[in-house]
C-alpha cells in the first residue's frame, strides 16, 4: 500500500511537471509570435444598423446557425475590424492544410476559423440576452493600420495570416456578420465583442481582446441606425 501511495504521488509530480512545462512552452511561443491582436472599436461603432431580413429553411445561415431560425428575422449589423498592433506577424497559412484551426463549410464552400470573433449583447441589468460569433473566413491584410506596418500585403485568402501593424476588415454586408437580436424588446443595451476569446492562438497580450458598446434597438426597424457610442 505505502509503494502505491508512493508512486501515486511520482504520478502526480511528474502530471505537474508536464502541465508546467507545456504552460513554459505556452508562453514562449506567445512571446516568439510577438503578435497582438485587437479590435477597432471605432469601426463598429460607426456602422451599426438594424434591419429585418427573410430566411429560408434552406439559407446558409439558416443552416450554419448564424441565425436562430428560419422565416423573417431581425438583424445587428456591423463592421468588424481586427487589428494586429503587435511586432511580429500572425501566421495561419494554407487552410486546407490546417485542420487544427479551419473547418469546411459545404453550404458556403470555404474554410471557416470559428469563433475568431464573438459576440454578447447585455441588458442594462447586466443580463445575457444574445450570443453571436463571427465565422472568419478570409483572414488576410486588408488596411495598413499603423504607421510603422509594412508597405506592402503579404496574407491573402490562400495564405492567410495578419501582417504587423495591418487590420482585417469585415464588412457588415458579408453573410453572417450579424447578430440575430428577433423578439429583443426595443432600448437601450450592451454590446461586448471579443477577438480570440478562447486563446486559442498564442498572443503576447490578452488584456485588449474587448471592447464594450452602448447600443439601442429600435422600435421601428427597418434599416434604422442602432446609435452606438
């Protein structure tokens, strides 16, 4: 019995020195990547609208869950602008060869990084009420963000990645760049988006993957301006 205890114990110091060793190795990588991403709170906060749009069962939305049912719905729209404000580059590649981040869609017929983005939307009262997720598809170098960035892009949809100092820009035209807020109550909420929620690329900083927006629901939807600020 005391041998059992004894090489229970061996097993659980040895399970520790892993978990310590892969939390180093975690670590290491972040600091190596020297890439930073962030959200451009501007960019969504000046192109906020709601308006109302009719799904088939057979939609790609409907389908991919970026909207909780089928028939007549009433949407979030906004920009989403992704930015890397960090030294190095972030570096994906090829999707077809990266099964660990990518994910096929057949409806849509490309690859999806899932939950890059995501969203929630509060109540006043500090209650949930929605969850959204932006399925990113495409991330690449849009836009020179900063002033020190490169000249020139160097990611794309085949290869894709964010050089430093670039952002990535979706705009609130593609499908799915919403949240479906149908039967939400009209006034007044909070919206709370996140980049790289999970952590699931090794960044050298996490403490600005969020931001935080007042918005309104209107009474009259249509295609009316939600009033971010």
């Amino acid at each position: 019995m005391q041998k059992f205890f004894g090489l229970l114990g061996n097993t659980r110091r040895f399970t520790v020195a892993i978990i310590t060793v892969l939390t180093i190795s975690y670590v290491q990588d972040a600091v190596a990547a020297g890439f930073d991403l962030t959200l451009v709170r501007k960019r969504t906060a000046t192109t906020l609208s709601v308006e109302q749009r009719f799904f088939p069962d057979d939609d790609c939305a409907v389908v991919e869950g970026c909207v909780r049912a089928p028939g007549l719905r009433t949407l979030l729209r906004f920009d989403v602008s992704v930015a890397n404000v960090g030294r190095g580059d972030l570096k994906l590649g090829d999707p077809t060869q990266r099964p660990d981040r990518f994910t096929f869609s057949p409806c849509h017929g490309h690859y999806h990084f899932r939950s890059l983005i995501t969203y929630e939307i509060y109540d006043m009262r500090g209650r949930l009420t929605r969850r959204g997720a932006k399925q990113a598809y495409c991330l690449r170098d849009n836009f020179r963000y900063l002033d020190r960035a490169a000249e020139n892009p160097k990611y794309d949809c085949d290869f894709q990645g964010l050089q430093a100092g670039w952002e990535d820009v979706y705009d609130k035209g593609l499908d799915c760049q919403w949240i479906d807020i149908t039967g939400l109550k009209p006034g007044a909420y909070v919206l709370k988006a996140y980049v790289n929620r999970g952590h699931r690329l090794p960044e050298r900083n996490f403490s600005n993957n969020s931001f935080t927006l007042r918005i309104t629901v209107p009474r009259d939807v249509g295609t009316a301006d939600s009033g971010g600020h």
